[in-house]
C-alpha cells in the first residue's frame, strides 16, 4: 500500500470509514495485499476484476485460473476462494433461519454459493410444515439428464427427515437461467413422485447469474405456471 497516500489506502480507509465506503477493487486490494513491479495492489484488483469481466465472474474462477495472472500466486488465489466461500456460507448460514416461501428465498438461500460452481449441482431442499429448512441435500453432479435422474433420489432424504415438502434446485454454470426440455421433464417426473409420496414440490428453481439490465438470477417452474 505504499504507492497510495495514507488517507487513500483502502485498510486505512475501512478502518476510518467502514467496508461500505470503499469500492470493489479496494476490497479485493486489501485482500491481495501487495501489487508486482510496475502495479500497485489496488492496480492489480482492479486489473483482476476487468480481465474476469465481473465479481461474479472473478468468483467463479478455478484457483489455477487466478494463478495465471502476474502478482497472484497460490497463496493470494487460496485466500480469495477462501472469502467468496465464506460470502456464501455466511449468506446461508443467514438464509436457513427463515421459511421458504418462494424462488427469491430459494435463491438467497443457495444462490450464493452455487453461483461459485464450474460444474452442475443437483440439490434437494426439504422443508418442514412452517417452511423452514430441515436439510439441504446434493442429489447428483453435472447436466440434469432426464434419462439418468431418478425421483426416489431427491425424495430419500426427505422421507428420511420426515419432510413436508421440498424444493428441487439446481445451477447453470452458463449463467443462463432458462430451462432445458431435460428439466421440464424432471420436474414432472418430481411432481407426480411426491403427489405418490405426500411430499409436496414447492418448485424447482433454476439458479443462474445476474445479467445486465436482467436482476432475476433464476427461473421457477412455480412462478411460470408450471407447479
């Protein structure tokens, strides 16, 4: 933080001002620490969030990504995977004291955390009768295949917990929240299971990422009509 007069040094700053007065790239700066020959730590945040074309972006990418860029090693790309996981886990941790009553609580619940993914994640939400979370369980791993998902998978660890109802949620590493002619068809699959089971499906929610001029992150069946 040498290249910057104190009073402009972003750990000064948040500590006189609070985190919400500084930017973006001076948080990241405080998290890297130090710059390289030729650029400052706050050059090299600001770099890192252009070269990845967003936060969201920059959260996303494989720490051998990040070590690909000059100035960042291992040690600086471990501990900014370890601050975005801990974003996430905090904005769960938050999420799962409240009742699940529609696809936005679904996407403050999870959307944090499964936007870091690079892969697709399959998970089941299984809730009480008051709507809270009793469990949130990850039934499978990449592209939700019709052919290759099974209803009993989502559904065993809801029975096993005795669960009211639950919420089929999944991720787009694309960012592209709209549904696959796949996903229509596990949704219905998952809803004429738990009608069996006396296990309401509240939704299945597809989780995306924000896009410009776009601020819904995600898709429900429920919303459009088709639960």
């Amino acid at each position: 933080m040498r290249e910057l007069l104190p009073a402009e040094r972003p750990r000064e700053r948040l500590l006189n001002q609070g985190a919400e007065a500084l930017k973006t790239a001076e948080l990241l700066a405080i998290l890297l620490r130090t710059g390289t020959n030729g650029r400052s730590v706050l050059e090299l945040a600001e770099f890192l969030l252009t070269y990845f074309g967003s936060l969201e972006a920059l959260s996303r990418a494989p720490v051998g990504e990040l070590m690909k860029i000059k100035g960042v090693g291992q040690a600086k790309a471990i501990e900014l995977k370890a601050a975005f996981a801990l974003a996430a886990r905090l904005a769960r941790s938050e999420a799962e004291s409240r009742p699940i009553n529609s696809a936005q609580d679904v996407a403050r619940l999870l959307g944090e955390e499964m936007r870091l993914l690079s892969y697709e994640s399959v998970r089941v939400i299984c809730l009480n009768t008051q709507r809270k979370v009793l469990a949130v369980e990850e039934i499978t791993r990449g592209t939700l295949n019709e052919s290759l998902f099974h209803p009993r998978e989502a559904y065993r660890p809801a029975l096993a917990r005795q669960a009211d109802a639950v919420v089929l949620v999944h991720n787009h590493p694309s960012g592209d929240p709209n549904p696959s002619d796949a996903d229509f068809q596990v949704t219905r699959r998952m809803k004429e299971a738990g009608s069996l089971l006396q296990v309401e499906l509240l939704d299945h929610v597809i989780l995306g990422a924000p896009r410009p001029g776009d601020d819904r992150s995600f898709y429900s069946f429920r919303d459009e009509g088709y639960l």
